[in-house]
C-alpha cells in the first residue's frame, strides 16, 4: 500500500510557456487539467500572460471558482496580454530572480508539460 502524505497542496505553479500549435492534444488535456484542478480546489499560479497552453488551463479552471495569480515581469508586461480572467490577480515584478522569488514563495507544488 503506497503512503499518503497528510499534507495536501493548494497552490500550483505552471510550467506549460510553450503554444500548442500542431499538438492539439495538448488542448484536452490542458481543459482536463484544469478541471481536476478546479474540482479540487487547486488555485494556479503562472508567468502572466494569455498564450499558450497555460492559458487554457486557466479557462478550465475559472469556472469552478478557483483563484489565479499571475507573475510577471514589468518590462514584459506591455508584449504579453494579461488574460483578464475575473478572479486573476497579477503581482508585477522588476526582475527575472524576483520572479523566480515569488513562483517559489506561492506554489506547493509544480507542473510542467
């Protein structure tokens, strides 16, 4: 029987920065992903911006009333689009290790696809 940990993470960053562009199988299991997440009550963390794969996962996982931080660097926020979701906060940085800083401070835990 494996063992289960007692603690159970809350805050998870995203590591997905990539467009999916030909890989379209990508996009269900974004949508997936962000459904288990909001169904557990999983609130993600991620770089900022609108594109890519991180962002439907946000899709997903807005409606099931999860919240969503967004770290950004100031110097990179004029080029990515926020994405605006109504429950999104967005804490702006100066630098890349100031970044880095707050991802390690506010996630539990990490995925990358």
């Amino acid at each position: 029987m494996a063992a289960t940990s007692s603690k159970q993470f809350k805050n998870v960053y995203l590591f997905f920065g990539f467009l999916y562009g030909k890989y379209k199988e990508f996009v269900q299991a974004a949508i997936d992903l962000g459904q288990v997440l909001a169904g557990r009550k999983i609130h993600p963390i991620y770089r900022g911006g609108d594109l890519g794969v991180s962002n439907l996962v946000l899709e997903a996982v807005y409606p099931g009333g999860s919240q969503v931080l967004g770290i950004i660097q100031k110097i990179l926020k004029p080029l990515g689009r926020l994405s605006g979701l109504p429950t999104e906060d967005n804490l702006v940085v100066l630098y890349m290790q100031e970044r880095i800083t707050e991802m390690l401070n506010q996630a539990n835990a990490f995925l990358q696809l």
